[in-house]
C-alpha cells in the first residue's frame, strides 16, 4: 500500500497478504489512515462513518474476561482487525502479536496502539496462506475471534483441510499447556436451518446444507470458492482434538459471539432469568432460539466459541 508510514504504524509485512484491489475502497482507506494520524484513531472512525458501533461497542469485547490473561502472558490474536481489541487484549498481558491480512488495518491497528500509549503490540500484515509466521512455543494465549469462517476464503485449498491446517499451526505456535480461544459462527444455527441467506455462500440455508448439495448449489449458480466455511459444534470438537487440544470448554453466546448479551457456560444461561433481567429488543428467531430445551439451544446456537488447551504431547 503506497502510503505514508509513520514509526507509530511500523509492521511487518509479509507476501501472503489480502491486496485491496478496488481502487475507491483503497482511496478511503489511505484517507482514513491519514486522518487517523492527524485528528486520532476514534475521531477519525467517527469524521468516515466506518463501523463505528462494531469497532467501539464494549459490548463486543465481553469475550476477553474469558482469555483469563496474567500479565506475564504473551498473546497471540488472529485476524485483528482495525486493532479495536488488540488495544484492549495488550492492556491486560506482556505482548500482543497481532496478525491481519488486510494491510491497511494491520496499520490502522499499529497506529491505534500507539495512540493509546501501548509499546507491547508487534503488528504483522499477512495470514492468507494459513502459516503462522512465529516460532514454535512462543506464546502462552491465541485468541481468533470471529475469523476461521473467513480465513480459507482467500486460498483455493479445500476449507476442511485449510482450516485443519491454521489449527494445528496454532497449537504448534502455543507453548506447552498454552491456551486457545475460538469463535466462530455455527453451520446449524437456527436462522440458517430456517432458510435465511449465509453470507458466506450467498445462498438460503447455505452452510446448513449437506456438503455436496452445497457445493452442487455453488457450482450451479457459478458461485466459485465460497468466502467462508462453518462448522457444526461437532465438527469443530473433531478437528480441534485432532489437531491436538485437549479440555475443550464451550462457551455459550446469545444472541451471537459478536454482541453478546450473555456469554459463559451453556448451563448457566437460563431463559427465564436473560429475559426478566434484561429488557431487550430481540428478533424472532432469537427469542424462540433462547426458549429452545438447553441441548437443542446450544446445538443450534449462532456461534461456536471453544476454550482449549495445548496437548503436551500427541
Ligand atoms: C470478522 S473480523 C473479526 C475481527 C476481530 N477479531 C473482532 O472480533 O472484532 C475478521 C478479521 O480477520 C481477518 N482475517 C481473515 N482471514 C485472515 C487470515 N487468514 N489471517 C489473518 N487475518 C485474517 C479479516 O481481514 C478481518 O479483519
């Protein structure tokens, strides 16, 4: 990206990084950078009308308490964005290696760092490929929220084997007994199952579907690679033992991982008490997916979230 870097958003770049090819999106993000760096991060986001609410709601960073960070923890946060968590994670821990592989939000993350006096945050611009570019054992925490849906949407590998691929290279980056946080969205959430439209395949019930009629579906209508891939709680369990995690703990998120208004362990989310203690405008599927019998809520839950820990030994 031809812009000015200054020394507060210096980062490493690396080949297997996503290129903004529009030329607009690319012209907007160059004047949001450079805005960030005259008026500040916040009131930049605020002076382009970018996602405002998503990058600052705190709402948002409720899954943070979960990472039980010690100030002793080296963290590693996969696919952070314009930074709106790092700065948050790097707060609570020794160091923050963030990965991003869209350029111009590896450096608005820099940058945002920077501005909030943060000097433990290590920004690297890269990811496509899969291959995590640290040392074996190098950190104590990975957190990935909301990205392995995306992550194998830039690489024409099979989903299943791309995403089996970054697991196993972020338990080779996490140091013995070293934790990991994952959420993702749920192949069968019950929108999905309903016939709403996946935006990952851009089809009605899309991820839902066996796996053949989706790819019948996608190829029929000339779809291409499809830009996300879901898994069911089933399968995301498989692949994480197999890629070597063990005590898998899943967090229950309603009404999704992304605006929480409760997160924490499927048996402590009890319906009667979300609704009379909170008074919230919920939709209609939501509201009948909260009143589902406890296995069937959690089966058919919008997200996926799973705490794990680094097998010692395979
Ligand atoms: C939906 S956003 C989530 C951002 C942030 N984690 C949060 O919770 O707000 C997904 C982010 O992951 C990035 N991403 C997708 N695939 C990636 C990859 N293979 N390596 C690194 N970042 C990736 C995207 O560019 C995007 O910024």
């Amino acid at each position: 990206m031809n812009d000015k870097t200054t020394e507060a958003e210096h980062i490493r770049i690396l080949a297997d990084l996503s290129e903004i090819e529009d030329i607009k999106v690319l012209e907007r993000a160059q004047s949001l950078l450079s805005d960030a760096r005259s008026i500040g991060c916040i009131a930049a986001l605020e002076e382009h009308n970018h996602n405002v609410q998503y990058l600052t709601d705190p709402i948002r960073e409720k899954y943070i308490d979960f990472l039980d960070l010690a100030p002793s923890d080296d963290v590693l946060e996969i696919g952070s964005s314009m930074g709106q968590h790092t700065r948050k994670i790097a707060k609570r821990c020794r160091s923050v290696n963030a990965l991003e592989v869209v350029e111009f939000q590896a450096k608005f993350s820099k940058l945002w760092c920077s501005q909030d006096g943060l000097h433990n945050v290590h920004v690297t611009a890269g990811g496509a490929s899969g291959r995590l570019p640290y040392d074996d054992d190098a950190f104590d925490v990975v957190v990935s929220n909301y990205v392995l849906e995306w992550c194998a949407g830039r690489s024409q590998d099979d989903p299943d084997e791309f995403h089996q691929a970054v697991l196993k290279e972020i338990r080779r980056v996490l140091r013995p007994g070293g934790r990991l946080f994952l959420s993702t969205k749920n192949r069968f959430a019950f929108k999905y199952l309903l016939g709403a439209e996946d935006e990952h395949l851009g089809i009605r019930f899309g991820s839902a579907l066996p796996r053949l009629i989706q790819r019948r579906v996608a190829a029929k209508a000339d779809l291409g690679h499809p830009t996300g891939y879901l898994h069911s709680w089933r399968e995301l369990r498989k692949h994480l033992r197999s890629a070597g995690f063990a005590d898998l703990r899943p967090l229950f998120a309603f009404p999704d991982a992304r605006y929480p208004l409760f997160m924490g362990r499927p048996c402590d989310f009890s319906t009667s008490s979300f609704f009379s203690s909170k008074p919230v405008k919920l939709g209609r599927r939501d509201r009948i997916l909260a009143k589902l019998p406890d296995g069937l809520r959690l089966a058919l839950s919008n997200s996926i979230i799973f705490l794990a820990k680094k097998e010692p030994t395979l």
